[in-house]
C-alpha cells in the first residue's frame, strides 16, 4: 500500500542526486544496501533508474531493488523510491563533470526542493555536488523559501560548528562581517539549536576574527565584543570571542552546544580534524530542512568502489533526527 501521508515513524526523505560523474550514486546504493534503513525512513531519490542500474551493475549490486513513483506523495513505505527526472538515456562520464552531469544536479535538486516546499517530503538530503554547482545552489534553496539568512551548521556527535561565512574568499568574508551580521546569525543558530536539536537553553562560542581574540583589539574589540554583549541582551546565550587555539587545545569547546566561526577554514578544520568522515552539514535556519554529506563528489575516485557511504548516511541520520524533533515542538 502507497504512504498517503507522512508518519513519524517513517519521514519521507528526499534524496537530490548530485554530479551522477561523481560518487553520489555509489554512496546512495552502500547506504541503502543495509535494508534497515528502510525501517527508519521513506527515502524517494530524484535521479534517473538507468543512472542508477549503471551503477548497481558496475559495483555488483545487482540485488539491490527499487520502486518507481511519479509523485513523492505516493512513495511506497520500506522501499527505495525513485522519481525519473527525465526519462531519456544520460550519457556518463564517470571522474569528469560535464555539461549534463551539471544540468541534471540542478534540475534534481530543483524537483527536490520544490516538493519539500510543497510539504510532500518532510526533509532533503543532498548528494555531493561539484563546489561551483553547491554555493549557487544553497543561495537557490535559500530563495525558494524566501529567506535570504541561513547558516551553514557541520555536526557530528562530537561538535557541531555554525559558519558566519560560506566558502568565500577570506578577503570577501573579511569585508562581510559586521556587527548586525554576526548578531543575525547568532539568532539563526541559537533558535536552530532549540528548534532542530531540542535545547533549552544553548551555549554559543563565537571564535574572533584574529588570531589572538582571547585578547580583544580590532575586530574581536570593535565588532565581535559589541555583539555577543547585545546578542546576550536579546536573550541569546553567546560567549566570547575565543582564539582557535584556546578553544580547542584546552577542550573550551567542548562545554558549549555549538561554536560560531568567522570564516570556512576556521571551522572547517577543526571540524575535519576531530570528526573526520563521521559529520554532515545542514542549513540552519529554513523552513524546510536539508541536510548534506560533508565531502564533495570525489571524481578521483568516482567509479572505484572506494567511496564511503558513512557521511551521506549521517546526513540521513541527522535529517530524521529534526524532523523528529520539529514533531515534537
């Protein structure tokens, strides 16, 4: 029987395929090779079936069995879904991005997105796209909803770290952050925290913008300073700013719920560093909720059977987690 509507028990995710030269579809076939998931969620992909036995060929997995559906909210339960994108055959040039594997990412998370608009799926996992494709298609997903202000948040069971600026040049980052911005994005985060991870009462360490912020002069003094003092005014429990180094080497971190860094390497790395393949990524802020896998779609290794499914499955993990956690608010 077809799932007329969503349940708690099973949230129907939307799955975006990514570059189909990447890794996208091997770590969506190792992922749902273990059937348990199925128990957990209704995945439904927005891809294409002959991209998809492609794959399952290639990687002997020939076992691995799928429902065709035409409209997310007739998904079948405990099945893999796919809705074709398109339905002529996709020339594949696995390790190459092209022209097409481009077009098809966009289109796939386009159909995705505007279903999870429409309230037919209950969240959007994005499979890796290329890093050209992903920074205007996150301002993309933004715009649909009408919010121009969201936050890209890394989490894992250790940490999770809020970027103030995407993947940017440091220049242009630099230039961007101000006092009325970092105070937007400590409200985005902090209502995030509540809202997505059921906290009362969330704990923000904002790291500064110069080396040694446990010292404040320049920014850290005149921008940072002035905004977690009136962010903590506005109810907003923000502390700092702290130096990376005082953050992190002394276990600081550890005793907030989340970390605010300033610019893409700041948070990053450390974040890489302590969660190796174990985190994913979300949008902190939108209505609808989407979620990715850390890592990009590795054309070095596109096609090779080496790929692991390990952040992509936490990205599903992370996914019905909020939406478990928005039922109960």
């Amino acid at each position: 029987m077809q799932n007329e509507t969503t349940s708690p028990t099973s949230p129907c995710i939307g799955i975006s395929h990514g570059d189909i030269n990447g890794i996208s579809y091997e770590i969506i076939l190792k992922a749902f090779a273990d059937t348990r998931l199925l128990t957990m969620l209704t995945p439904i992909l927005y891809g294409q079936s002959k991209v998809l036995s492609y794959y399952k060929k290639n990687f002997g997995m020939d076992e691995f069995n799928y429902s065709l559906t035409r409209d997310a909210r007739q998904a079948w339960k405990q099945k893999f879904n796919i809705i074709n994108i398109v339905e002529n055959e996709l020339k594949l040039t696995p390790g190459t991005p092209s022209e097409l594997s481009t077009e098809m990412s966009v289109l796939s998370l386009k159909q995705a997105v505007t279903d999870l608009k429409n309230g037919y799926l209950d969240a959007l996992v994005m499979a890796p796209d290329s890093r050209a494709v992903s920074i205007n298609l996150h301002g993309f997903i933004s715009s649909m909803f009408g919010h121009s202000d969201f936050v890209r948040m890394l989490v894992s069971d250790r940490m999770r770290i809020a970027l103030a600026t995407d993947d940017m040049p440091l220049s242009a980052a630099l230039q961007s952050i101000n006092k009325e911005m970092v105070m937007k994005k400590l409200k985005i985060v902090s209502q995030a925290l509540k809202t997505d991870f059921n906290l009362s009462s969330p704990k923000i360490a904002v790291m500064g913008i110069n080396p040694h912020a446990d010292e404040p002069q320049g920014e850290d003094k005149t921008i940072l300073m002035p905004a977690i003092a009136e962010a903590q005014q506005n109810g907003t429990m923000a502390f700092g700013p702290f130096s990376a180094s005082h953050l992190f080497t002394t276990g600081q971190w550890q005793k907030y719920d989340a970390i605010l860094a300033m610019t893409y390497e700041q948070g990053m790395l450390p974040f890489k560093i302590m969660s190796v393949e174990q985190g994913a990524f979300y949008l902190a802020g939108l209505p609808g909720i989407c979620t990715a896998p850390m890592h990009g779609p590795a054309f070095d290794i596109a096609n090779a059977k080496q790929a692991s499914p390990d952040s992509f499955r936490r990205a599903l993990y992370l996914a019905i987690d909020i939406v478990a956690n928005r039922m109960e608010k």
